[in-house]
C-alpha cells in the first residue's frame, strides 16, 4: 500500500528509514531519521539516530545522541534499550544482561519487538534477545562481532530481509488506518458538538487521548 504524503508528518521518512536499514543501507537510514527529527523533533527521534549509529559501530556519536534523546524527553526504554546495545557492541555482556532484566521488568515491550518486529516468544534473558537481534536483516548485518559473542554467525539476511520488509509494510499499512479511523472519530466529535440540544447525538464514549500514534 501506498504511504499518504504529508510534508509536516515525521512517519513516512521513519518508516523509509526502516526500510533502508532492512536493506543494509544505513547512511540513507540515517539520513531518513535526521529527516524525521527535523520535522518532529521528539526525544525518540534522537534514539532513533543513536541506534543507527551504534549499528556503525559510532559510539561515542551514539551516546551523544542518546544523552540528546534524555535532554529531550525520549522514553527511559528507548535510551535504556541503546545502552544494552552498546554494552553489546562493547563486549559487555554481563552489562547488557543487567539492562536487559531492567526492561523485561519494566518495559517489556522493549525487549518483545526488534525493529518493529515482533518476536516468536518473549525472551527472558539477554543471549535469547541477542540471538533474535542476531537473525533480523535490521540488526545482524551490522552487530557481526557482538554476534559472534553469542555464538551466532550472521548469514542468509536477504531472503529473511523480504520477509521483514513485509512486516514492515504490514505495520505502516496499520499505522495508515489507525490514523483514518481517529481522523473520522474527530470529524464525528465535531458533528455531535454541533448537534441541537436534546438530539442524543451528544451520547456514546469520548475519543481516546492519546489518539496520536507514535513510532518507538
């Protein structure tokens, strides 16, 4: 499915971003999250560019964006989830693991997904997280060191990337028709609020909140 265009919305070039780190570009991936940031400049939108450049093998560009991204109001999971890759690019697995148990407890969500990919099984510890990470066209490819120290070898990524660009594709489809139905929702608000009184068109449950998604 094609992407609706709006040049103030940040998710299209998130998601271009994706696409380009599935393909093992990851100077246009970068490119594609600056762009984000540039146009809604979230504290996530920073930890975004500090995976990219841990994924480089960049790290201490990574922990300068990352401490941006906590300046900025960025999730404690998104930056918590970059010092446990970082730990593991460094060798540090006895670090990772720490990080890794702090997510599980707090923020599991962290640790269940890999690029917008969810796993087959939650893991629960950090080698089980690793070797996921290991496997995805997103990760692997760039983690072949730390990956090797888990005892992984980094092979056959393109065909498994065409089957993660699918989910990717999937996830951007739902994110398009999220934003249609809260978009209806809100039009539908603004014609009960200019019912006549005594209509009934004032009844039923408000919109929720937080009806703006947001890429993590």
């Amino acid at each position: 499915a094609a992407v609706e265009i709006d040049p103030e919305d940040d998710r299209p070039h998130f998601y271009l971003a994706m696409m380009e780190a599935y393909r093992g570009d990851l100077d246009r991936a970068l490119r594609g999250f600056r762009n984000a940031l540039s146009l809604h400049p979230s504290g996530v939108a920073y930890t975004n560019i500090a995976e990219i450049y841990i994924y480089m093998d960049r790290l201490t560009e990574a922990e300068s964006w990352n401490d941006r991204g906590l300046r900025n109001g960025a999730p404690a999971s998104s930056m918590m989830f970059n010092d446990m890759l970082m730990a593991w690019r460094r060798g540090e697995l006895e670090e990772a693991e720490g990080i890794f148990q702090k997510l599980r407890d707090l923020y599991p969500d962290a640790v269940n997904t890999i690029n917008v990919a969810k796993l087959p099984f939650p893991p629960e510890r950090f080698v089980q997280f690793a070797r996921y990470c290991c496997r995805s066209p997103a990760c692997g490819p760039y983690m072949l060191d730390p990956c090797a120290n888990v005892g992984v070898t980094v092979e056959d990524h393109k065909l498994s990337a065409e089957a993660a660009l699918k989910e990717l594709r999937i996830e951007m489809e739902k994110t398009r028709r999220l934003r249609e139905i809260y978009r209806q929702r809100r039009e539908l608000e603004v014609v009960i609020e200019g019912a006549p009184e005594g209509s009934g068109a004032g009844d039923g449950p408000p919109a929720p909140d937080d009806a703006e998604t947001r890429a993590e």
